[in-house]
C-alpha cells in the first residue's frame, strides 16, 4: 500500500468516527413536521395551519407571512422568532417561550396566549383583539395598551410591571 492510499484510509477512518456524512447536512424543514425541530428556519409564508406543533423548538426562525391559523404551538420554544405579518388567529401559544419574538403587524385575533413567556416581544401594529394573556410575561414588550385592553389579562405581567386584573 503507498503512503497515500495509507493517509486516505486513515482521513475516511476520521470522517466515519466523527459520523460526518453527507446525510448529516440535509435540511432540517424537510423532517420538521415529524421532529418539530427547526431552528433558525426559513418558512416564511409556509401553509402551517391547524397542524400540531407542540413544543416545536423554532428559536429564531422566520415565520413571517406564514398561515398558522389555529395552529397549536402550545409549550413551544420560540425565542427571538419572526412573526411579522403572520396570521396566528385562534392559534394555541399556550406557555410558549416567546422572548423576544417579532409579532409586527401580525394577526392574533382570538389567540390562547395564556401563560406564555413574551418578554421584550414586539406587538407593534399586531392585531390582539380577543387574545388571551392570562398568566403571561409581557415584561418589556411593545404592545398597544389600548389593544391589550380588548384581551384577557388577568394575572398578567405587563410590560410596566404591573399585573392585570
């Protein structure tokens, strides 16, 4: 055997043991409806509704535009997510993880929110009318407080640190 054949046994023994293979690389939206696994995914605009989610792990992922109409994505894990523009109207968030989350000009009408974990996460522009805040974080969030009084919030702690009632 030559020193090269040796040297390129011993490089495909390395790769092999390390488990890299061109398998390892595949895009994660493709298994992402069976592993609710996405992270940092590009689905924007992506038909989603009324399919379960629950305790998706989608931690800055852009969902913008997407239809996620009664979509449940109860106990997800959502930080820093992109939703801008997005229609989540009666979508279950119950105790998602939502730090940070973008919900610019989205749509939220009628939306269980309850319990779920909105710190610093932007409502600008986003319709909530109806939506249930129940228990949530909302510390730090941007949202209309004109708005947020066309929603249940008992419980809640607002953005100024006060709690609803």
């Amino acid at each position: 055997m030559t020193n090269w054949t040796a040297y390129g046994w011993v490089i495909l023994g390395a790769i092999a043991s390390f488990g890299l293979t061109a398998c390892d690389t595949a895009d994660p939206r493709e298994s992402f409806l069976e592993t609710k696994i996405c992270p940092g995914c590009e689905l924007q605009a992506a038909d989603l509704s009324r399919i379960d989610l629950t305790e998706a792990e989608l931690n800055q992922a852009n969902l913008s535009n997407a239809n996620l109409i009664g979509t449940d994505l109860s106990h997800a894990t959502m930080e820093r997510v992109n939703l801008s523009n997005a229609n989540l109207r009666s979508a279950n968030l119950a105790r998602a993880g939502m730090a940070s989350a973008n919900f610019t000009n989205a749509n939220l009408r009628n939306a269980n929110l309850s319990g779920a974990f909105l710190r610093n996460a932007n409502f600008t522009g986003a319709d909530i009318s109806g939506a249930d805040f129940t228990d949530s974080d909302l510390l730090g969030a941007t949202i209309d407080y004109n708005a947020l009084r066309q929603t249940t919030a008992t419980g809640a702690l607002l953005p100024d640190g006060s709690f609803g009632r």
